[in-house]
C-alpha cells in the first residue's frame, strides 16, 4: 500500500463528507437560535432548567448534508417524572408548533425548524451518567466527553469513519443492522487516535476486543467488541454490534489498507430482482425454497427485528430437527413479513426411526415394545432390536417442510410474540418457485441475498 | 405365567430336541469306534499320543438329529508343529479314508464315518488352556470342564437353551452370526443352574452382565456379555456376542416367561420377497435405496463378514457425511455379495456450503477470501461473513448417493481389504427400484430386513 494512496483516498472522502463552511455556519446560526428559544420556554416553566445542544451536528462530526440537531432539556431531578413529561412536551410545542410527538423511553417531540429536522428531548439533569433515570439522560454526559477530547482533525476522521461504515453496511445501532452507532464511532476514533489507526488496528483485531477508554471498567462482557462507556462503566457501548459486523468491519479495514479507494466508502447499491431473476437463481442452487409470508405486527422496528430473527431460529432449528436441513435463511419486512428459508433437503421418507429404550430397562422397553408391537398394519416396521434399543421405523407426520410449516405444529416453535399473533391470524406458506413472488416487494433484499458479500 | 404352562413348553420342546435312546447308542458306538481306531492310527506314530471325543455329543448335550462327532488327537508338546500337522493328517486320512483337508489354526481332516460327520483335529497336550498353541488346544479343556459338571437334567436344559437361541436366530459364534457358541449356551445353563434359571435372570440383565464361574477372571472386558472361560482366566467366552444378540436374548427370554409357547423354538420362516415384493416396500417407505453388488473376496466367511460389514460402515458414513443420511442399511453375500443402503436423502442442492477460518485469523483467512473471490462465475457465492467466518457456498461434487458412489470417491472410504480389492476389480451400483433384482439371490434376507422383529 502506498503511504499517499491512503491519504489521497481519505482526503477525496473528505471532499463529500466535510460539510462547507457555508453549511457550518448556517447549522451553528440555526441550532443556536433553537437553543435560546429552547431555554426561553424551559425556564420559564422550571427556573432552573438548561439546555445542550447534543449529537453529531453539536460536535462537528457529522457528514455533510445531515440535517439532524438534538436540543436537550435537562430538569431537575426533584420533579416527578410526569411532570418532566408534561413540561418536555409542553416545551417542544412552544419551540416546534408544527412537531409531533414520539416515544423513546418517555415521549418528545419532533418537528421541522427552518429546514432542519428537530429533536427536542426532555431529560433529567442527573450528576452522572451512573445515576440515570432512562436512556436519554445518558446523551448529555456522552455529548460532553467528547466535545472535549475531539479536536477538529479527529472530528474529520470521525466523518470519515461513519462514511466507511455506512459505505460497508455496518452503520446504525438499530436492532435491524446490528451495526455501530455514531457514538461508538466517535470513540473508536478517539480511542485510537484517528481514522487510518482505527484500521490499522481492526485489521489485526483478535476478538474479544476491548478498549476502556477510561479503564474504569467493572464487569465482563460476551461481545466481540467491547468499548466501555467512558460516562457509565457498565455498559458496553457496542454491546449491540453482531459478531457478523465486527468480522466485516475487520474484513473492509484489511481491504482499504491494501487497496485504498473512495468507492469503498459508497454503500453497494444493487438493483433488485425480478421474480425471473429469482428463479434463476434458484435453479442454479438447486435448494428447495420455502417462505412464511404474513401481516408484520404493528410495533415498532427495534421490536420487530429481533422477533423475526427468534421466529426465523425457531423455524429454522426445527425445519433442522426434522431433517430438511436449513442451507440459508433470511427474514424480509416492509409492507409485509417472511421468513424466507432455503432448504438442502425437499422430502424425508414416510417412515422415522424412532428409537426407544434399552431392551434392560424393563418397564419401559415393555411399555415400548407393547405399544408399538400391538399394531398390525405396515408402518410401522418393527419393533426390532439395534444395538441395546428397541427401535420402530413409524409413520413420519411432515414428508415436506411445507406440510409441517401449514400445519399446527408450526406454534409449537419458539416465535417472536408480536411474529406469533399475527401468524395466529393468518398467514401464507410459499414453496418453491412460487416464492418468486417475494421478489415484488422484496427486490433488492432478495438481490443482496443472492450476492452475499462480506 | 403359570408355572405349568412353562414346564409344559419345556416338555414339548424337549420331545423335539432329546435323541431317542436308539440314537444315543448308536452314536456312542460309533464314536468309540472311531475313538479307538484313531487311537491306534495316533499311538503308532507317537506312543504317548492320546484321544478324546469333545463337542456336544461326546457330552450328550447335542439335539437330535446333529449329526457331528468330534475326536482331537493330543500329541506331547516335545514334537513340533510340523511334525503335529502331518502327523494329524496322517492319522486322519487312515482313520477316514474319503475325507479332506480342512484349515483352522492348522490342518485337519473332516469326512463322513457310519454316517456321521466327523472332525479329526490334532492338537498339543498342554498343561492347562492358559499354555495353548492354537486355539484348538483349549478344546479339550473346555471339554473336561463341562463333562465333569454337566449332569443329565442340566445336558437336557442345554438342550432347551441350544433350541431357544436357534429359533431366535442367536445361535453361533461365527462372525456372520455373531451370536452364542455352544459352549457358551452350556457354560450359561451351568452357571445359573438350569435353561428356566437362565432366561428369568436373562429377563433382568442389565449389561454389562459378568459371569465368572472360577472367580479367577483378571482383566476387564467392553463387552455387554462376559463369561470368563473357566479354563483361562484371561478370554471371555461371549466376546463375539454382539449388543444386539444380547438385547433380543433378554427379549425373547421376557417373551417366553410371560407367553410359554414351543413355537417360540423354532426358526421364523420367511418366504422371500419378490422384485415386486421389494418395489412394494420401497413405495411404502419412501425411501431412496441404492447398492454396490459386487463378487465376493474368495475369503473364509469368518473373514468376508467383518470385511462386509466394515465397507457397510465406511460407506454409510461417508454417505451421512455428504447429507444422504443413511436410514437403515445391510450387507448381503451369497454368489454376489451387496451394500444395500436406504437413505433419507435422494438429493442434495448444486451447492454446499463451506465454512472457511475466523476473520480474524489473518493469513488463513486472505487466503481463503483470495481464493474463492476471485472466481468470478456464480457458484461460488461469496465469500461472504458468518458470525465470524467467512463463508462460500460452492458446487458440490455429488447431488446424489450413486453419484458419489460411482465416483472413485469411494475408495477414500474405510473398506474391508478384499471387499476394497473386488470392487476394484469391478461394480455396479442400483438406484432406486433397480435394487429390487437383489430380490433374485436375497429373496429371504431382504424379508428378513423389511420385516424386522427383535
């Protein structure tokens, strides 16, 4: 690798992310006449209530053309928790009559302010990140460790580094990627000291990984990457990334240092499959398709994903169990949900070996034997002896993977509650190249799919 | 159970399988006979030599109609085995005349004498069986031991016990069988007193069951059955009893406590199946059966057997290996010989899927990612991550069981040594209903095997 083919790659990804001085200026001027409306409505209700403006656009470490800014309101913590809400809401209607309310741990509003998009957030004034009452009193600490410790050549790297992880799909702490959130970013920078370090070092990481940029960590954690938070020496800050994202964040560190080149930062854009296309592929592979499609329960999508991925496992291990053998499996939402399988093995025999108890065990081996004994029709074949067991080769239930999936049997595996419910309610089982059809809706999730990368 | 019941079936069975007082005294009289003409045949060559008639009918525990004597000539252990084995043939071939040479651990000469089918056997006269040359020397000690302890009421038990292990299909040690000797079924009734003793204790074994009727037994054994030989404190006597003839022992000897029947004594008859018959089964089962006819090694049965059933092995291991996933399997010999195989499993996708090393491991990892990325037609797909590895799902070599049995693939198996050399020399594998032309030579063993009972 050349020393100027990396800084030359990096400086031409700073070309799209740095955003201009013009853009600088007019988010500051924006996010400052925010902050004093902010502070004018909160005071007047609590007097001592303050404001901070947090999150990447505080800080300077967004990528240019992000239009987020998050204003916190922080009470004190001798009101009661409705009160506080009570008073953030009433607050973000002053300051954003035209927002409406959300809900993360307690409700706040969003809304639109002179072409930004607004967060304005209620949160409790707490002495430290330990201390917290929700999530949300969190950001205030996170906000401040970095402004301090992030100069403007880290905050550069910072955006080159979002860019790098957006650009090989690991961005975004949601329970859909599994990814690595801004905050995270920020540290894994700062923690080593810039972009190309951060690389570097992923490039050889060994997990378990960890860093504990205040080394004041008190507990041990399963995750691949553990970076514990400077604000909360509990809680790992990348608790969330799968094992899979930190594999491919090292995979793209290896591969920039080799061959540095802006494309590496542009997320893959692939055009989404016609059912044709699908089919083809199929026909190629040669694996016998099946897929649950229903109506996605109506929670939200931090909700949703890991009850699709616990449905999709139930699926999958008992479709293994029964011996269809799951080659690859992936779960699909928008408009509607499936749980997309493909499967090694079409059809099983008609008949199971069912093995029962060591002849020695009298009771049962009797209990066995006379059951199964007693029926005089072909299944099934035996009982006979292998080994110390009785064994019957019976009648199996489920030939097909698609006979087990419309059956019953189908709510005795372990589903996501909400995934359960709407299955209760209806559902449709697709098989073979009739699962084509998922291509209409599920295009390009179909595409990736079928051109996995790492 | 009512007691009479049993004593009754006891009774019958003992019609069928006591001689009549008219053979005994016919076989004794040609077996002294015998005895005295190999005497002299014996001690004209070596003065010392001497003879004893061993076997079940010098111990009157024979069932009638057997037809079997046998005379071991012993000679001093000052002569050498060469001089032992021509003079045993000599004796022989004077003593019976039209007989032949038969190969055990030596020499010996088998003809037919007054009718009667003869065994004349040299053998070393040793101090005790724990000094034997061969094994043939350890016969007549077992002999000895047996003759001194086998009353009347108890040989006729051995008789009942000899008749029930026949009509259960358990009786023989050689390797085809791998079931009870009969100096075992004589050591067994002896030990626990009696054929009725016997099968209640059977009814409660729970293995391993270990017998040693000297109590001078020394070293430990894995096998479910142990008897320490009385005449070597260091062999056990059930050795070659497999699990299985175990297990159906115990039931049947449950079986025959609970529901005393002489039909319990005699041998299921099966008519063979038809081509017909198997294609019947096959549809019934739905399974995927293929073969490997081949002609047998020209080796002793002793030897085919464990060579046929080690090729069975190595096969439907490998076959389970690839995804196929053996569902009941057996070899077959007679002119030909067959690994005949049912499997779950008719076919596998194009693809498989082949899990590279961890990401992390760096060198195995590149190597493995430069290798399958760059082939650039689809399959492979992939590279992509997995939980921490790198993935590719790659063309398989055999869709299908007789594709990889077709294939020299299947040398790479564990093969018994002649079995490997014959299909060597030439195979042919059946797929599918064309299995059902085994029916021709296997009629009754493929009945056997569609109809199993313990």
């Amino acid at each position: 690798m050349s020393e100027d083919a990396f800084e030359a790659t990096i400086a031409a990804v700073r070309e799209q992310v740095d955003p201009s001085p013009a853009e600088r200026e007019r988010l500051r001027s924006v996010a400052d006449e925010l902050v004093e409306r902010t502070e004018a409505a909160a005071t007047e209700r609590v007097a001592d209530a303050d404001v901070v403006q947090v999150g990447s656009t505080a800080r300077g470490t967004w990528t240019a053309g992000d239009r987020d800014i998050d204003v916190f309101v922080r009470f004190p913590t001798d009101i009661d928790r409705e009160t506080l809400e009570r008073y953030g809401l009433e607050v973000g209607r002053a300051v954003l009559p035209d927002g409406h309310e959300e809900y993360a741990e307690h409700p706040y509003v969003k809304g639109e302010y002179e072409g930004f998009d607004v967060d304005l957030v209620p949160c409790f004034r707490v002495d430290s990140a330990t201390e917290i009452r929700s999530a949300v009193d969190r950001t205030p600490f996170h906000n401040a460790y970095l402004s301090e410790r992030l100069d403007d050549d880290l905050a550069g790297d910072v955006r080159v580094a979002k860019a790098f992880c957006k650009g090989i799909g690991v961005y975004g702490s949601d329970l859909r990627t599994q990814g690595f959130s801004g905050y995270l970013v920020e540290l894994l920078v700062l923690e080593y000291g810039g972009f190309r370090e951060l690389v570097s070092a992923a490039a050889d990481w060994h997990p378990q990984v960890e860093l504990d940029p205040e080394d004041h960590g008190t507990r041990s954690f399963d995750d691949p990457l553990v970076v514990v938070d400077p604000t909360d020496h509990e809680r790992n800050v990348a608790a969330v990334v799968s094992p899979t994202n930190v594999a491919r964040f090292q995979h793209h560190a290896r591969a920039l240092l080799a061959e540095p080149d802006p494309e590496r930062f542009e997320p893959r854009e692939l055009e989404g499959l016609s059912p044709a296309d699908v089919r083809n592929h199929l026909a190629t592979r040669g694996t016998t398709p099946v897929a649950v499609r229903f109506d996605p329960p109506d929670v939200v999508e931090d909700q949703l994903w890991p009850q699709l991925r616990k449905s999709l496992s139930g699926v999958t291990d008992e479709l293994d169990r029964r011996g269809f053998d799951t080659f690859r499996a992936t779960a699909l939402a928008d408009e509607t949900a499936a749980l997309f399988v493909e499967l090694a093995v079409a059809e099983r025999p008609a008949v199971e070996r069912h093995a029962g108890p060591p002849v020695h065990v009298r009771d049962h081996a009797s209990g066995f034997y006379e059951k199964y004994g007693a029926m005089d029709e072909t299944p099934p074949y035996g009982p006979f002896v292998d080994d110390d067991r009785y064994v019957v080769e019976r009648e199996r239930d489920c030939r097909t993977a698609a006979g087990f999936l419309r059956s019953d049997r189908l709510f005795d595996v372990a589903l996501g509650a909400g995934v359960e419910r709407a299955l209760q309610d209806d559902y449709e089982v697709l098989v073979g190249d009739d699962v084509a059809v998922l291509a209409a809706e599920f295009g390009e999730d179909l595409a990736a799919y079928f051109s996995p990368r790492p």
